[in-house]
C-alpha cells in the first residue's frame, strides 16, 4: 500500500534491496544482477546512484519467480553476460530480505561446492512455519522437493522446515531447467522451487543449508514487518558497536544507520538517532536526545539535544542544548553553539562560541572571536543571500543585526543593540544605534488608570518626598 516500489523502502538508511547487495558483495560476484518488473523506473533511478556496477534485468509480467531468473537469464544472454561451466554457481536471492549477511552465503556458496550440488537451497527451521514453502527431504537428507504452502497437504504442512526462496545453481543445471518449468500450480506461475524436482528427477543432488540465524530470511511485504526488521537490523548494528568499545547508556533508545562509522569511546546517550554517513570521533558524547544526520564530529566533541544534517563539528567542539546545525555549518576546534542558537552555511572557527538565542547564517566567523546573545546575521534581503565577515577575537554585542555584506575586522567590538550595515576597521567600536531619550512623566500623562501609572505615581512621590527630608 504504496506508491514506491517494496524494495525501496528502507531499514537503517538503506533501500530493502540495497542490504541485499551489499551482502552479495562480501562474495565478490563477477556480475550483480538485480531483476526489476513493477515500479522499475524508481528503482533503477536510485540503483544507479547507490549501486552503478550493477545490471538490471527487466520481468515484464510477473509471471512467477521462475519466469524472472528465465527471463533475466535470456537478457543477460543477449548482452553476453551468460555464466560458462565451472565459472561458479548462480544465486539466485530475494530482494526484501534487509537481515541477511554475507556470511550466510558464503556458508551457502561454501556447502554448495563442497557437496558438489547442482541446487543448493537456503533453509530455515521455525516455531511457526505457516505462510512459507516446506523443504521436503529424504533418509539421507538430500532435499526431494519443495511445496509451497497453498499446494501442501497435511503432512506436509507438519515440516517445519522452510524455503527462504534463495538458492546456489549449478548455471548448466539452471538454464536446462528453467526451459522446462510449467504452470501447472495453484498460482498458474512458474515456480523455481520446481527447478529443485527436475534436479531430483534427473537424478542430480540437492542440499538444504539452514541459515543459523531464521531472522536473516525474513521477508517485507507490509509497514509491520518493515518496523520489525528495522527493530531486530537495530539491535544487531547496535550490538556491533557495543562491542567495538561504544558506550550505550540505554540501546533500546539509540537508532544507527548502517553506513554511520564510530570509533572506539564514543558515547552514545539515550534517543540518540545518526543518519546517513555520520561519522563520530572518540570520546565524543552525542545526546541524549539529538539527532545527526550526514554528519561528521570530531574527537572529544558533545552534542547534546541537538539537531544537526550535513554540518561538521570540529574536535572539543560544544553543541547544545536545543541547537540547530543546519547543512553546511562548520564549527572548529573548541567552538562552542550554544542554546537556542541556529547555524547554517557557516564557518564559526577555532574557540569562537555563538553561545544564546542567536542566528547565523552565511557568515565566516574567525578565531578566538564571540557572539553576543540574540544576535542576527541578516543575510536575506529579499532576492539573495549574502555573506558577513567575522574577524579573530572579535566582540559581538548583544542583540546585534550583522547585515550582510559585512566584514567587521580583527579585535572590532559592536556595541550591544547595534545594526551594523557599513564594514568595522580592525580594533574599532561600531556604535550603530540611536540617541537615547527619556520623556519624563510620559506614563502619567498618557496611560493614567493603568497599574503603570500607578506605580510610576508611587515612585515619584517618594522620591518627591526624600528630597523634602533632604
């Protein structure tokens, strides 16, 4: 129920069909070929971005999944890409299985040659093996048949042995095969589970390989086996980083994607979410309640209650609480953002701290300089963006408008409340704010009645009356 294709939805930061080839690729295959039939614009659009080597193969009809390996076999014959005898076997896997691993088909290809197998099939044994195709074998545990569960009979359906729908071919055996599969089933498709039967009637061998791990073979069809493969894809990231010396105050909070990249003594506190590539330094301390996405934080840096995509935060670097990196925010080495404040397409430099309620955006701030609170960086006039200029050591007063273009120089102050428009010298005071003028009496004239004047009515004859005394 969607309008983007199944294997584009994602799970950790990866498309359904991406997991699945980045765990073929820990075979190195000589070619990765992806069969695409129902929304195949999409996914081949995003396949050329996250995956080019890969080749595509179109099924038309979805007449089965025999009807696709036979299909994909003739297209990649057409292209001069068919498989010789003894270059290895064929997989042939499913694209929305996010958990499985390399490792389980290394052990697959491994099983498959060390039997010298025309089909090896990938299996899994479970409490419940209601939905799923049984894998039927003999005395000797060579596997006979496969049964899909619409065409079993109750024996059958006692076996709790399954089909994951992945499997090694021998590529001569395969091609043989494919052209004599039938439609003669419950679907009227073309299974290539049937391509394990005409093995066995050729009297060639079959192996079952159970996977060690059922999980690994769960597949997505809806939103609730999405959130439960992103729940059990989760807790397996997380675990390989606990034990790679990340700190995880509650793991049951924290959300990693699968390309995020930490070193050892990183502090993860609880909601802590890392999108993307980020990538954190040791020692940093992220959260609680923050949000990276894309980006990169340096050693020793903490981040805490903070949102922040596509921005760097140099080492020893301070952010939060409730700051907002926006991309292209760069903060240096010991730089501090502190509450409140925003930051976007800017560069705040070594040991220069923006650190209240203040906006900054399109600037370069230099060293050693600081931001007064609830400065602006007005860098918007209507049309186009502009730049302001920040020099080393630089004083920023409080509840400053920088209006770019701007370049205030080295050692300048701004005065608090001012609106700088015209560039500071190196070293001056930039005064740009009016005359101050006291009306005196004004409230009692023009706001009489209200507790204002009334107050204000109150000090003045007390002070009327100590200088009586006086």
């Amino acid at each position: 129920k969607s309008t983007k294709p199944k294997v584009l939805h994602e799970v950790a930061g990866r498309a359904l069909v991406e997991h699945v080839i980045t765990a073929s690729r820990d075979l190195d295959p000589e070619h990765l070929v992806v069969v695409v039939g129902h929304g195949r614009e999409q996914v081949t659009e995003r396949l050329s971005v996250t995956a080019p080597d890969v080749v595509t193969t179109v099924q038309h009809e979805q007449n089965g999944t025999g009807h696709a390996v036979r299909v994909t076999m003739e297209q990649l014959a057409e292209r001069g890409i068919s498989p010789e005898a003894g270059s290895g076997p064929v997989l042939v896997l499913t694209g929305d299985t996010p958990l499985l691993t390399g490792d389980t088909l290394v052990s697959l290809t491994d099983t498959h040659g060390a039997t010298d197998s025309a089909v090896t099939v990938l299996t899994a044994l479970l409490d419940d093996p209601a939905g799923y195709g049984r894998v039927v074998r003999d005395a000797s545990g060579d596997v006979v048949g496969i049964v899909e569960h619409r065409d079993a009979d109750e024996r059958i359906l006692e076996i709790n042995e399954i089909n994951s729908g992945m499997y090694a071919f021998d590529a001569e055996v395969l091609g043989a095969a494919l052209g004599r599969l039938t439609t003669d089933n419950a679907q009227g498709e073309e299974y290539l589970t049937d391509v394990v039967g005409i093995a066995n009637a050729d009297g060639l061998r079959v192996s079952g390989v159970p996977a060690q791990d059922s999980d690994e073979l769960l597949g997505v069809n809806d939103r609730s086996q999405l959130a439960t493969a992103a729940g059990i894809l989760g807790r397996r990231i997380n675990l390989t980083w606990m034990r790679a010396g990340v700190t995880m105050v509650d793991p049951a909070t924290v959300y990693i994607d699968a390309d995020v990249e930490l070193a050892p003594d990183v502090t993860l506190e609880p909601g802590v979410i890392l999108r993307g590539a980020t990538t954190v330094a040791a020692g940093a301390v992220i959260g609680p309640d923050t949000t990276l996405v894309d980006c990169e934080v340096g050693a020793d840096a903490t981040v805490r209650r903070s949102d922040a995509t596509l921005a760097v935060i140099g080492p020893k670097a301070q952010v939060g609480p409730f700051s907002f990196l926006r991309p292209g925010a760069t903060l240096g080495k010991n730089a501090k953002q502190g509450a409140f404040v925003e930051i976007k397409n800017s560069v705040v430099g070594d040991g220069s701290k923006v650190p209240h309620l203040s906006y900054v955006g399109d600037a370069t701030i230099g060293t050693g300089s600081n931001v007064g609170a609830a400065t602006v960086f007005v860098n918007y006039d209507g049309v186009a963006k502009h730049r302001a200029t920040v020099g080393d050591n630089v004083r920023i007063g409080s509840d400053s408008m920088i209006v770019a273009p701007v370049q205030i120089g080295d050692g300048a102050y701004t005065a608090a409340g001012s609106v700088i428009t015209e560039d500071v010298p190196p070293g001056a005071l930039a005064v740009a704010r009016a005359k101050q003028h006291n009306a005196e009496g004004w409230v009692e004239r023009k706001r009489s009645g209200t507790d204002s004047a009334e107050s204000a009515r109150a000090a003045r004859e007390r002070s009327e009356g100590d200088e009586r005394a006086e």
